[in-house]
C-alpha cells in the first residue's frame, strides 16, 4: 500500500490531476490529521501590538471549525476610547466558492458583546478612558488583568490537545516570577519549568489539574480568567510565605541581640 506520494516538477512534465490530487493530501493530513481533537483557537502566533490609534494583529495561525487559517501579513482596527469595556474580535466568513477556489473572508471587529458567536474568536478586550493610549506590554503578571488602557488577552482561546487555554505567554510571564522566588515545592518548581519550555499552548487539562492538585480542593470554574486568577494566588501565597519567613529571620536576629 502507498502511504505517501510527493509531487517532482520539472520543467519537462506536464502538471497531472495525480499531482495535484496529491498536495491536497498533504495538506489535509497537515489541516485536518495533526490537529484532530483541537479546539479552537489561536495556535501559533498572532501577537497584538498597539500603536496611538490602531490594534495590530500580527502573522500566526487560527484553528477553527477543524481548519487552520494562516494570517500572512498583519491586520489593524483603528480604537478610539469609550470608557466601556470592548471585545476585539476576529471574525470569519461562511464559505465562499469563486470559480476553483473555496475561501472564507476575515475581518477584525470592535464590540461591546463578550459572547462568542459562531466563526468568531476573541483577541482580546479593554476598557480605553479619554486621553489615554492602550498599552500591550505589562509591568508584572498582575497587570494582565488592569481593568483601564491594558489589552487584556485573558479570555482569549488558544488551540490545544482537547480543547482551549490561556496563551503560551501568560503562563511563561506566571513561570518566570515563580521561578524568581525562593523556597518553591517541587510541584511548583516542576510545573514552572514545563510551562517555561512550552512555546506551544498547554492543555487546559493540565492547569486544572495542577491548581487542584496544589489547593486541594476541585475547581468548578475552569475558564481562562478562572485559571488565571488561580496562578495569581498561588503567586501571592509564594511570595507572601516568603515575606512571613523573612520577618521571621529578622525577629530572631533582634531576639539575639537583646538577650
């Protein structure tokens, strides 16, 4: 049985439907095989960046209804501020068929509905005041989640194995200040350094079963923003034991010094 056969073009054969039958194996193994059970989602790339008045969406890959959809060139919306919080949005298409081609259109969307509709993924969102400039860039992991002229990227879905997650680079800015502090579990240590070497997203499955495993107790939340704030405590209960024990120290070397 041929399990795979790749095209040779030369100068001298003529293209044959066998050759082109083939390629498009290719790329259904490539679209439809390696993905299968992915939800949907960004899977590579995709990054925002903000200029005075524009939201860019930069190259990266989409993964949806089963397909992937390549952003070859970045894409802008204009902003404006309006005090209320909006959902950027991308958008596809139903299918359209124009002679040989079957394609879908995109198109980026400002709104104000938080819901996902069908053909739709969520960027990001933000809340603009009068006078300020959105920002993409964060001071701290925290800061993901200031509520005015950040660019919130929480909610929105990356493509994993059995559904979507946060994004690659949430959880690496969470590992690297956990990494930052003394005195971390071997859980913890363990689990910082596989997110810290994961340029690909992490499965849902995988954070709910560390933040359950590491308070004990089971989540009946397991969204993104639930997941985030989770690794925000888990963040402050390590630095606040470490801050508990320095006080500690610092008492016990003034004991010393009175006695």
């Amino acid at each position: 049985m041929r399990i795979q056969a790749i095209p040779v073009f030369n100068d001298i054969h003529i293209l044959r439907k066998s050759m082109l039958e083939a390629l498009s194996d290719q790329a259904f193994l490539a679209n439809q095989l390696l993905y299968q059970g992915y939800g949907d989602g960004i899977l590579s790339g995709c990054k925002l960046t903000t200029t005075m008045d524009t939201i860019i969406l930069n190259q990266g890959v989409l993964f949806l209804k089963e397909q992937m959809f390549l952003i070859k060139e970045p894409i802008g919306i204009h902003y404006s501020p309006t005090n209320t919080t909006m959902v950027l949005k991308v958008k596809l298409s139903e299918q359209i068929q124009d002679g040989n081609f079957l394609y879908r259109e995109l198109e980026l969307m400002l709104t104000e509905q938080q819901e996902r509709l069908e053909l739709e993924l969520e960027l990001c969102r933000f809340k603009l005041q009068e006078g300020a400039r959105l920002r993409h860039e964060y001071q701290d992991f925290e800061d993901r989640s200031t509520e005015f002229d950040t660019i919130n990227t929480i909610h929105s879905p990356f493509s994993a194995k059995g559904g979507s997650t946060l994004s690659p680079e949430i959880l690496q800015n969470f590992s690297m200040d956990m990494l930052s502090e003394k005195g971390l579990s071997e859980m913890d240590r363990c689990v910082c350094l596989q997110l810290l070497s994961q340029d690909r997203p992490v499965s849902r499955q995988m954070l709910v079963a560390y933040l359950e495993g590491r308070n004990g107790k089971i989540m009946e939340d397991t969204s993104n923003y639930a997941i985030y704030a989770g690794l925000v405590r888990i963040l402050k209960e390590v630095r606040e034991g470490r801050q508990r024990q320095s006080d500690k120290t610092d008492r016990k070397k003034w004991r010393m010094l009175v006695e």
